[in-house]
C-alpha cells in the first residue's frame, strides 16, 4: 500500500506557480495566475512591486500532466504513484471542507464554502510568485512636508530690499584722447570694410561656381553608374513558442503512431509527433498552442466530437 501521507503536494503547487500560469489539480480544480502592476497608494503612500496574483478555477479539474509529472521527477517515483498521491490528497482536502468547512493550503490560500455551499478561494498575499520581482517588497514612504518650504519663502519675502547705489568716479584726462583716438579708427573702417565687402562677394561667386560644376558632374556620374550598392536585408521573424499540446495518444509500435498522425492530418488537424518518451511510448499530438486557453478550448471541443480522453500537456518542445 502506498503511504501518500509523506508526500508533500502543497509545496509541489507552490514551486509550479513560479514557473507556469496555470497549475491543475487533476479532480479538484486550477490555480490561475495573473500579472499585475506595480501599485502606488497615495492616501497611505505605499508602492508595491509587480506580482502574480492567483485565482482559482474550480472547473478545471483535467489532469493535464504538469503536476504528476513534476511530483513524478522530484520524488523519482512513477507517474501512475504521482497520480494515486495527488487523488489521495483531494480526498484529504474534499473530507476537510465536509467536516470543518475550510482548509488551507500553505503559500498558496485558503479555502472555504459559503452558504450555499459553495467553494470560496481566499489568495494568500505574502508571497510573490513573479520571479523578476525577487527581492522587491513593498515599502511606506514617509509623507513631504511642504509648509517649512513655503514658510522659509514668505521669511525671505518680507526682509527689507536693499537698493544699491553705484558710486560716482570722476573722468580722467587721458580718457579723452582715447575717445579721439577710437573715432578715428572708426572712420577709418568705415571707408576700408565697404571695399574689403566687395572684393569677398567677388571670390565667393567664383566658389560657388567650381562647386556646382562639381555637384553637376557627380550627378551625371550617379546616374549611371552604382559604385557601392546597397547589401541585401535578412529579416529573421521569431517563432511563437508554443508549449501547451493536446494529445491524441502514446503508442507502444512506432507505426500505429505514423498511422495515427496520418489519420489526424487527413482530418484537417495540425497533428504533430514527438519522440520517444523515457517510457518508450511515441506520443502524438492533435497539435500545439501558445497559450493554456487556446489549448483548453480545442481540447473540450475534440473531447466532444473525437476523442473523450483527449488532455493538455504542458511542455516545451
């Protein structure tokens, strides 16, 4: 008999919501994770970093892989053992909302029923589970106070104004003669510069006529002729990553997996096969999704029409 006491499935979530968006609990439901903002308050002058805020999604209750198989690699145990330990810890926490109303479950939130009877998720906010906000925590600035300022303006406002009076120096002799001396040079320029005008016009239209000529021979020259022509641009479009897939079935002999994916493309689907798992399986897919909800709506869609069975791996590959 397996002991599914020891095993520990609170931290498992907890270590997931790093990482993922969406975290299913096969039987129980999905914790949802949301991206918010740093926040200001300005009636209590608090900022608050960028974190993950979770909900809880009490109809996703699929396995899609994620949590059996991470319990699978850390406990190095089975993924049919992760399974069974996680179905026995629902029923843990099923027996705990029947006989106490509540339970908890740690880091993650609490839960509860109303009265109607209904489950009620309670997010516990002292842990941020964004990773680039590690280390940041929210922080109370103390409030500036601006009356000392404006008191200190209207103290400066009212001293008296000092009025300076330039002093008065008397004229020397010598500065007379200067004065001649300047109105002379004066006169003098003004005869000379109308002549050294002239003789500057005149050496300028001669510039400008090399340097149109010039201009006209590059010109012509361009217009026959491309001495350096432009590379040749390589645009490079990234791929969307896609890391959620539906998958249709694991075959033991490669060739009814080649016979399913064949199957699957005539249908109209974007089928897809991956290699051989450490099971020795050939899994193949229905296709790949770049988000968890695109993922989820195909999924319920082909569980109605083609295959109940049908889950959500949640994988990059």
């Amino acid at each position: 008999m397996y002991n599914f006491v020891t095993m520990n499935i609170e931290s498992y979530i907890a270590q997931l919501l790093y990482r993922y968006q969406c975290v299913t609990v096969p039987g129980f439901g999905a914790f949802l994770t949301e991206i918010q903002s740093a926040q200001l308050i300005e009636s209590s002058n608090s900022f608050f970093p960028p974190k993950k805020m979770i909900s809880f999604n009490a109809y996703l209750k699929n396995n899609d892989g994620l949590l059996a198989n991470h319990i699978a690699q850390a406990e190095k145990t089975s993924y049919e053992y992760a399974i069974s330990a996680i179905q026995y810890e629902v029923f843990n926490w099923k027996k705990a909302l029947q006989e106490n109303g509540l339970f908890s479950i740690k880091n993650v939130g609490n839960f509860s029923l109303n009265a109607d009877k209904n489950l009620i998720f309670t997010p516990y906010d002292q842990t941020n589970y964004l990773t680039s906000s590690f280390g940041l925590s929210a922080f109370v600035s103390p409030m500036v106070k601006r009356e000392i300022f404006e008191q200190k303006i209207e103290a400066l406002e009212e001293k008296e104004v000092i009025d300076f009076i330039p002093e008065r120096r008397r004229t020397s002799a010598y500065l007379k003669y200067a004065a001649v001396f300047v109105l002379g040079l004066g006169l003098t320029g003004a005869i000379a510069y109308p002549v050294y005008q002239q003789q500057i016009a005149n050496e300028t239209i001669i510039v400008e006529q090399s340097v149109q000529k010039q201009v006209q021979n590059k010109i012509q020259e361009a217009t026959f002729f491309i001495k350096n022509p432009i590379p040749a641009v390589t645009l490079t479009v990234k791929e969307e990553k896609m890391s959620y897939h539906i998958m249709a079935g694991a075959f033991r002999d490669e060739r009814n997996a080649q016979k399913k994916f064949e199957q699957l493309s005539s249908q109209g689907y974007k089928a897809r096969r991956i290699p051989q798992n450490k099971h020795g399986l050939f899994p193949v897919l229905y296709g790949s999704y770049a988000t968890f909800a695109e993922a989820e709506k195909a999924k319920q869609e082909i569980q109605k029409t083609e295959n109940p069975d049908a889950w959500v791996l949640v994988e990059s590959l």
